[in-house]
C-alpha cells in the first residue's frame, strides 16, 4: 500500500512539474496556465531541455554589417334490504273448542264472539302497527326505485345527447378532412409546380451569378499575379529609389516606379517622403490584417501584398500591406550604406520606432542574412540585445542581428537546425530572420485589439506581430512598418 501511495505521489510530481514546464514544445496538447503576473511570461525563446540539446549562438557569425371517455358518478345504489315476509302465526279464526277435540268446534256466542273480535282486533292492531313501518319502508323504498329510474333514463337522455355530439363532431372531422384533402391536392396540383418554378428561376439566377463571381474571382486572380498590380496612376517622377525620387521633386507620400538597377525592370514602391524628412522605401507594410502574411520562400523571396490603395485622390497614397521581396531587399541595401526605419503603432495610438544606421541583407545564396547596427529609437533594441525580458542564454537565443532568414518551407533558424518540428517559422506565423527565436516578429498573426493569449495562439507561441521590447511577448501591434534609405553620416 505503502509502496503505491509512494508511486501515486511519484506520478503527481511528475504530472506538475510536466504543467509547470509551460514551454515544453513537445506537449503541443498542453494547455498552459493562467499564470498570475502574465506581462511578464516572457516567451519568444525555445529554452534549452536540460541535457538534451545544446545551443550554438554563433552557428554563423553575423556578416560585417547585417434536438377518452369521461368516467360519470355512479347513480344512487338501488336498496338492496331483503323483503323478507315474516309469517306470522295467526290465530285461529275464533269459536270455543269442545272439551274434546273430535267434536268439532263449537258456534260463537255472543259474548265469545265479542272476546274473540276482542282478541282478534288486539291482534290485528298489532298486525297493524307491525304492518306500518314496513309500509313505511315500501313507500321509501319505492320512492327510492322511482328516483333511481328517473336518474337513469336522464343519465340514458345524457348518453343519446352524447352519441348526437359525437356523430356531429365526427361529422364536422370528415368535412374538414375533406376540406383538407381538398387543399392539400390542390396544393400539390397547382401551388407547387408553380413554386417549383419560381425556385427554379432563384436557382439559375443563383447560377448565373455564381459564374458572374467565378468569373470576376479569376479576373482578380489573374490581376494579382506577382507582384500585385494596383491601379492608380503613376507619378511621372522615377528614380532609383525614394531618397533618389525626393530629389527629383517627388515630395509626396504615395506609390512611385523605381528602377534601381538599370538591368532590371522597375518596380512599384511606397515612398515615405514625410517621415524624418522623407525619402524612405517601404520594404514591409502590417496596418489592418488584410495580407497573409504565412507565405513560402518564394514568396518572400518574390514579396507579396499590396503597394498602395487610391482611396478618392486620384493617386495610390494609402500604402497597403506588403513585403517587397527579399531579392529587392537585398539588392536595395548592397546599392551602399542603407539604414532601417522600424515604425510602430499599439491599439491606443502611442507609436515608438527603432531605427539601425546599417542595414543589409545579404544574397539568396546566403540566405538573406541580416546585419544591422547602430541602434536608436524609443521601441527597444531588438535585433541586437534580443528581448531585454530575458536573461542569458534565454535572450541571446532572441537577437535577430546575423540570422538568416527562415520560412515554413525552408528552415534556416538556430533551433536545433535539421529537426522538421523544431523550426521557428511553422510556429511563429511568418517568415522572418529567426534565432530561437525571436524578439521580433512584424511578420507574425495580426490580431484584432492587441492582447492576446497562449490558447488563441495557433502553436501555442507568441506567434503576434511582437515587439518584445516595448509590449512583451502577448500584446500584438495594430500597425508596424519597415522603412529603408541610403545611409549618410552626414545627415
Ligand atoms: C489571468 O487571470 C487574471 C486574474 O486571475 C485575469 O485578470 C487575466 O485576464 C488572466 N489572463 C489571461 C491571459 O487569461
Ligand atoms: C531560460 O528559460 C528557462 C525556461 O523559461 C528557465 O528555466 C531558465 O532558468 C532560463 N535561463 C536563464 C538563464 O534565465
């Protein structure tokens, strides 16, 4: 006994300590507690499983830069006393006897017959009198039979009137039976067919309009091959990119054609001429949740979204949500020294930024490393100190600077490199230059309101568009965008 009560204890502690592990990612079923204080439930990194793997921060180093009948009372009883006529004795019918017996019976003197009249009148009042309270019972007892006749032929009256009713309730059934039928068929005959017909007419328009949406879907399919076309005018103003347009007058902010490299066909931007004196070329664009942005490595290497919306002004003004491509990235930033705007709005309306004076994406051949440095702003340091909630190994496993990058479909980040279920991006909702993995995640699930839990998260992870160092792991931003210009010191 003592021995499975030692055992029961065993398997208790196991089983709490196993709930206690809240970021134990082979318990994908695990639903995690609410822990009080979750502000600073600080997730973002893969902790390492005591003797089980190991982490490598420098596995590359980072480049230079990078759901019946009623029942009736019963009637009064009928008497049920018996009859029964006592006889009684009668005396004999008067005369003197003889002395002896066989002389026969002797004539009736007066005075005899007097006493015997006498004697008989006794006995006949008394006869009487015994008499009366059996007449008496009769007259009642007849009285009663009379009554119990009179309330049987009622209750017989009661019954005939019952069986008419019924007779003329069955009969008033039958016709609006009938009446039924009758319009049941007439229903079926006449109304239904011509439903029928009507229904019919409701389905082909139905049909006609199906193809009508078929056909304008394959329209809009078509108009948004890569990369997605928008139709607003383009200004004449060109360059090699926004600083470049700025220059030449183009002081709006709004969607522009650059050509940055002249052995390549131009492309469309959004420029940012207002911020911090303009010039700044949106490489990424998250403001309302329209784009998805859980795509594949061509796709990010390709970009994807939609550069700018015309909304009445007769110009594309209204940056939509985009990522311009990794090739464009990479092949912007190598032009020269390129710093990085990060802008970010919570669900209030209080915006911080983080800007790096160097930035450059590396090649496809090198999987798009990043490098950035020099560091200012108000949102925090992500990419180079990781998530500052955080502590040792914990938060390097959260710096950005010198990763590559990583998609579902192509698994390049620092968590245990080689295992399929161990890969950032599949959890992390999008791609991005995962560690292990992340501080930031702009690339994340755009979630409505900010806050948002463990148990709406799809693996459980803080896969939010996530700014670790300015709202922590479980608030996601309304809005966040990525900027780039040429970098010059001077400025
Ligand atoms: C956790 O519980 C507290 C109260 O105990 C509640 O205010 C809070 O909203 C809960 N957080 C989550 C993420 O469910
Ligand atoms: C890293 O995180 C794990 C789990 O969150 C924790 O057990 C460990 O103590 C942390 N390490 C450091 C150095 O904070």
């Amino acid at each position: 006994m003592r021995t499975l009560l030692l055992l029961y204890l065993c398997v208790y502690v196991a089983w709490a300590q196993d709930n206690l592990d809240y970021d134990d990612y082979d318990d994908a079923t695990g639903l995690p507690r609410n822990k009080t204080g979750a502000s600073v439930d600080a997730r973002g990194h893969r902790p390492l499983q005591r003797g089980r793997d190991s982490y490598n921060a420098n596995r590359y180093s980072p480049p230079p830069v990078s759901g019946r009948g009623r029942y009736r009372g019963r009637p009064t009883a009928a008497p049920t006393g018996q009859q029964v006529q006592e006889r009684e004795e009668q005396p004999e019918a008067g005369g003197c006897t003889h002395a002896s017996d066989e002389m026969g019976v002797l004539c009736p003197t007066g005075c005899e017959l007097k006493t015997t009249l006498q004697k008989q009148e006794r006995n006949v009042r008394t006869i009487v009198n015994e008499l009366k309270p059996q007449v008496d019972d009769l007259s009642r007892s007849s009285n009663n039979i009379f009554n119990y006749v009179n309330s049987m032929s009622s209750s017989l009256r009661e019954r005939q009137r019952i069986i008419t009713d019924n007779s003329r309730v069955v009969g008033q059934y039958t016709d609006s039976v009938e009446e039924q039928h009758a319009y049941i068929k007439e229903t079926v005959d006449t109304v239904f067919p011509s439903n029928i017909r009507v229904l019919q007419g409701v389905l082909d328009k139905i049909r006609l309009k199906i193809q009508k949406l078929e056909k304008a879907i394959q329209v809009q399919r078509e108009g948004c091959t890569e990369p997605c076309k928008t139709k607003c005018p383009i200004p004449v103003v060109s360059g090699k990119e926004c600083e470049d347009i700025f220059r030449r007058g183009g002081k709006d902010s709004q969607m522009y054609l650059i050509q940055p490299d002249a052995f390549y066909p131009p492309y469309k931007v959004f420029c940012d001429q207002s911020s911090q004196n303009g010039g700044w070329l949106l490489i990424q664009s998250r403001l309302d949740g329209s784009v998805d942005f859980g795509r594949r490595w061509d796709n990010y290497r390709r970009g994807f979204g939609n550069i700018a919306f015309d909304v009445g002004k007769g110009h594309c003004e209204t940056p939509g949500e985009y990522w311009l491509g990794n090739d464009r990235i990479s092949q912007l930033t190598k032009m020269g020294p390129t710093e990085v705007l990060i802008e970010m709005e919570d669900w209030t309306g209080a915006k911080v930024h983080a800007q790096y004076r160097q930035f450059t994406i590396q090649s496809e051949t090198s999987n798009y490393v990043l490098a950035v440095d020099g560091y200012s702003g108000t949102a925090g340091n992500c990419f180079l100190d990781g998530s500052l909630q955080l502590f040792g190994e914990n938060r390097t496993m959260t710096i950005h600077n010198g990763m590559m990058f990583s998609t579902y479909d192509r698994d390049n980040d620092n968590w245990l490199p080689g295992d399929p279920s161990k890969q950032c991006s599949k959890e992390d909702g999008g791609g991005w230059w995962y560690n292990r993995c992340h501080s930031a995640n702009p690339n994340g699930r755009y979630y409505i309101g900010g806050a948002y839990t463990r148990q709406m998260a799809k693996h459980g992870t803080d896969d939010g568009m996530v700014w670790m160092n300015w709202k922590g792991s479980w608030y996601s931003l309304k809005a966040i965008s990525m900027k780039i210009r040429p970098y010059f010191a001077s400025r």
